[in-house]
C-alpha cells in the first residue's frame, strides 16, 4: 500500500493530472457562484423597477381626488 502511495504522490504526471482536476473544479464553482450573483442582481434590478412604477402609480392614485380613484379603481376591480 504504501509502495502505490508513494509511486502516486511522487509521479509528475499523475500530480499534474491531478492539479488538473482540482482547478477545473475550482474553476467550474468559481463560475457557478459567479452565475448566482449575476441572476441575483439582475432579479434586484427588476424587483427595483416594479417597486418605482408601484410607488408611481400609487402616488398618482393618491392624488386624484376620492371620487376619481375610485371610478379610475373601478376599471382594475373584478366583476
């Protein structure tokens, strides 16, 4: 066992496979993650432009006077 271990931990080619490995690996979860914050911040963008057109939108309706929000309300209101 311990003549396999050290032909594996002393072989150039077997450690530079190795190395490799290990840093496509990292590589791939470093795009991934990567992957995550792009959608996240993209999710918040259109969260945040949502937001701006409710508060617009709330901000017009509360300056009509009652009797228009309500008759402009009507037209959202289901039968």
């Amino acid at each position: 066992m311990s003549a396999l271990l050290d032909f594996l931990l002393t072989n150039p080619a077997i450690l530079g496979i190795g190395a490799a490995i290990l840093a496509a690996f990292g590589w791939g979860v470093r795009q991934r993650l990567a992957g995550e914050r792009a959608e996240r911040a993209r999710q918040a963008a259109t969260e945040a432009a949502a937001r701006e057109v409710a508060d617009q939108i709330q901000n017009d309706i509360g300056a009509l006077p009652a009797v228009a929000a309500r008759k402009e309300l009507r037209s959202w209101a289901r039968d």
